[in-house]
C-alpha cells in the first residue's frame, strides 16, 4: 500500500475517534441536565446505608478482638 494512503486511513481513524468522543461528552453533558428525582435521593440513601454497615462491621470487629483477646489473655 502507498504510504498516502495509510497516512490517510490513520487521519481517518484519528478523526472519527475525536467526533466519537466529542459526542459522548456532549451526550453526557445533556443527561446532567435533566436530573433524576429518583437517582439522587436513592445514591444518598444507599451511601448512608453503606456507611452505617462499614460502621457496624468495625464495631463488630472491635468486639470480637476484645473477645478474643480476653480469652487468649485467661488462657496463659
């Protein structure tokens, strides 16, 4: 293949990968307009339901080393 060509081929497909990106940004820009009454209300329920689970399993951990340590502790 003659080396124009493949120059042009590579424009090309630099070229449709720049409009591909630029659509989705603008596809995207587009959806954080119009905002969900019900995607934002749900992510901050379920983050706050996140947090409160890691808290209870720290707690939990802190409880069952205590356990454990106590009982290693009677053991010597």
């Amino acid at each position: 293949m003659h080396p124009w060509t493949l120059y042009a081929l590579e424009v090309t497909r630099d070229r449709l990968s720049e409009a591909r990106a630029e659509r989705l940004l603008i596809e995207a820009r587009a959806g954080e307009t119009g905002t969900s009454y019900f995607r934002r209300p749900m992510a901050i329920a379920l983050a706050a339901l996140s947090r409160g689970s890691a808290a209870a399993a720290r707690r939990l951990d802190e409880c069952v080393a205590d356990d454990l340590g106590a009982s290693l502790a009677t053991s010597k």
